[in-house]
C-alpha cells in the first residue's frame, strides 16, 4: 500500500504539472481575443506560475522517495496527460501517430517500473 500511494502523489504531481500547458493555452487564447492588457490574460498567466511552483516543491519532495531513473521516467506521462487535456479540455483531435506514441511511451514507464521492483 504504501508503493501505491507513493506513486500515487507521483502521478498526481505530474497531472499537475500538466496543467502549466492548459493554462498557458488559455492565457495565449485571451491574449488572442483580449489583448495583453486584459485581467482574463493576467489570470492565467497567474495560474500557469502558481502551477510551476506549487509542482516544483511538491515535486523536490516526492523525488525524495523513488530512484531518479525511476522518477523521470515517470515523469514523461506528461504527455499523455497533455493529450488528454487537449482531447477534453480544448477538443482537439487525436492522429493515429499521437495514439502510437502515447502507447509506446506508457510501455516504456512499465518496463522501468519492472525494472525498478526486481
């Protein structure tokens, strides 16, 4: 139980993180429709360095717990979440090329999670 939870807040910091990308897309969006001077854009750009640092401290003290290999490796689902975000949060489209590197890079993170419990 407690490798889950460790992983768990693991992944839970990396979902985080990947909403740095959907706030700077909203703040590029109001920036688009507003203008740099507009309170909507400022308020993004907020959310997007709130982000950043609550991410960055949670992530020094996760990292604590797991080997770096294993941690950056990890890490690298960003990308699935960022598809993700861009699917339901902004409906774009997913190519067949997204899908196959999405799986491919999802098979990479359990080999080395394979790796790391041996």
């Amino acid at each position: 139980m407690k490798k889950f939870t460790r992983y768990f807040l693991l992944h839970l910091n990396i979902m985080l993180f990947s909403f740095t990308g959907v706030f700077s897309k909203m703040a590029s969006n109001a920036y688009k429709e507003h203008g740099l001077f507009h309170p909507t854009f400022f308020f993004f750009v907020f959310l997007m360095f709130l982000n950043c640092a609550v991410y960055a401290v949670a992530w020094q003290k996760i990292i604590k717990r797991f080997p770096l290999s294993v941690a950056y490796a990890n890490r690298s689902v960003y990308l699935i979440w960022s598809q993700l975000w861009a699917v339901f949060i902004f409906h774009e489209n997913l190519s067949v090329q997204n899908i196959i590197g999405m799986t491919v890079l999802f098979i990479g993170v359990l080999i080395v999670q394979t790796a790391e419990s041996q």
